[in-house]
C-alpha cells in the first residue's frame, strides 16, 4: 500500500446502545439490503474505531449521524465524543427530519452544537421495502421540506444527501435550485444493482448531478451496495466517479462499522489505494484527505505531515 500521507475518513460511525438505535434493535429485521447486521447490534466506541483503522494513516474523521431515536440526544453525546477524542471524530453531521413539524427549529437548535457541521436526512426511496428508507418518493420536491432545506445555507450547514440512483435527477434539481447550499452525495449514489440498465440510470444521474458545482461526492459505502465486491467490480463505478467529479470533488471514506460487515479496514483502503494509483499525490491527497477537510470544516491540525496521540 502506497497510502504514505495522512487520511481523514470521511464517514464512519459510533453507536451507544442505551440512547436507542431502532435499526439496531433486538426485533429489527434483519433482510434488509445491507445484508444481516446482528453483528452490528452492539456498542461501538472510539477505541473500537481505532482498533479497526490500525496501522493506517486516518489523522481524522467525521462522525455521520447513525440512527439513534433522539437526534439531538445523539448529536450532544458526539458533542462529548469529539470534545474528548478530537480529531477522531473531529467533527459531526447530525439528523434532522426535514419533513417533520418544526424542522426548521430543530435545525437552529442543532446548528448551536460547537462540532455540527451537516445534516443528514435519508431519502432512499424503493419499491421494494427491503431497500426503501422512506414512506414515500418526491420528498425533495415537497414544498415543507424544501422549506426546511432552504435554512440550512443560512445556518452554515452542509447536507449530506443519500438517495439510491433512480432518485439522483431529482437531487441535480434540488441541488440547482439552492446553489449556495453545500452537498455532499453519500456512497456513490447508492445503485441497487450492477446490471447494465441499472447502471446507465446511474451514470444518467451521476453526470447530472456533478454538473453541479455545489455538489461532492464521497466514494464510501462500498459493501452496502456491493457485498462482494472486489477492485475490479469497484472500478465500475469509482473511476466513472472520479472522472466525472475529479480529484477536488472527492472524498474517501470508510463507513465502519457497516461496511466491517464486508471487510477489513485495511482491505477497503488497499482497494482505495489501487482505484487511485494513477493520480498523481497532490490529487490522491485531496481525495483522501483536503476535500473532506474543507468540506467539513475541519480544524487545521489536520493537514499533511500531521500526527494523532493516544
């Protein structure tokens, strides 16, 4: 592995079972598309994330909101976290229900959180209810939580925007129509399948997509939508990616512990590095570390050359 500069992941995760995760509940089905996740069901720590990054050169990270059934309840005990731990995570992305009554106050209130930087509220939308996240399709263009949606420019916030492929037309129009709002697309714009047509629809919506300058893309999530996934089925869709984003728009990220369901730390950024060995280092360094600094506003400890102590 040629990784020889410092890292900062981009997405993971850490759970406290007592605040209430519903996905991760003792009664939560367990054929979702993700794949069984019982091994999930427990706490995970920042010591449990650092025994899973190892040896690799991860300097910092950003914490993405993991379910719980408080929001806020999760958002203030990461708070705690990153006050400890900082820089791993060194910043969060909350949740927050756009279409909920009152949204707009929950994210005035969010936005007071000192390590808030983002928000998430997942879209996946299917048919299909072993993939589906929502009740419904077209909730980006409903006009509450568009309105919702309009404070986060104002409030300093960023979004991350899970959707599944099908969904990623609608999310280049949102994302047209509020250009001062900065957008982060989670995991490669999530396309439930690998077969040709699937694939295409995908490409589609990729390209409309970054032709949205507001917009990032992190390559993440990998095993969720690619359970056995190997370099060569991952060149299907990260270099289709990077082509169309370029280095500047691009970041790395690890999704763990999910995607540990999938492989280990070290094997997803040896493929990582393999998918990237013929950008030169100044690129590979946006990718894996500068365009999530600046995305996420990341204190500026975290730069090339850097160390993080026990």
């Amino acid at each position: 592995m040629t990784l020889d500069f410092d890292i900062v992941d981009a997405h993971q995760h850490l759970a406290r079972l007592d605040l209430g995760y519903p996905w991760l509940g003792p009664d939560a089905p367990i054929d979702r598309y993700h794949g069984d996740d019982r091994a999930l069901r427990r706490n995970y720590s920042v010591a449990d994330y650092r025994a899973d990054i190892a040896s690799l050169p991860i300097v910092a990270s950003v914490h993405i909101e993991n379910g719980a059934g408080d929001p806020f309840v999760e958002a203030r005990w990461i708070d705690e976290v990153i006050s400890a731990y900082s820089p791993l995570p060194a910043a969060q992305v909350a949740r927050a229900d756009l279409s909920a009554t009152g949204a707009e106050e929950v994210l005035e209130k969010l936005a007071q959180i000192p390590s808030v930087r983002g928000i998430r509220h997942i879209l996946n939308w299917h048919p299909n209810p072993r993939f589906t996240h929502t009740d419904r399709p077209g909730i980006m263009g409903e006009p509450a939580w568009r309105a919702a949606f309009a404070r986060l420019e104002p409030l300093g916030l960023s979004f991350d925007l899970q959707v599944f492929s099908p969904q990623l037309v609608e999310a280049a129009e949102l994302a047209r129509d509020f250009a001062g709002t900065r957008i982060v697309l989670d995991h490669l714009g999530m396309p439930p399948g690998r077969d040709e047509q699937t694939l295409a629809e995908w490409g589609h919506g990729m390209a409309a997509i970054a032709a949205c300058p507001n917009v990032v893309v992190k390559v993440s999530a990998i095993g969720t939508i690619d359970q056995h996934w190997s370099v060569a089925s991952l060149r299907e869709v990260v270099a289709p990616t990077l082509d169309l984003f370029g280095p500047e728009r691009v970041m790395f990220a690890s999704n763990f512990p999910v995607d540990g369901l999938y492989s280990t730390m070290t094997d997803l950024y040896v493929a990582f590095d393999e998918l990237t060995s013929s950008f030169d280092r100044s690129e590979r360094e946006a990718m894996f570390a500068g365009t999530a600094q600046s995305f996420y506003r990341l204190p500026p400890f975290v730069a090339a050359g850097s160390s993080v102590g026990d």
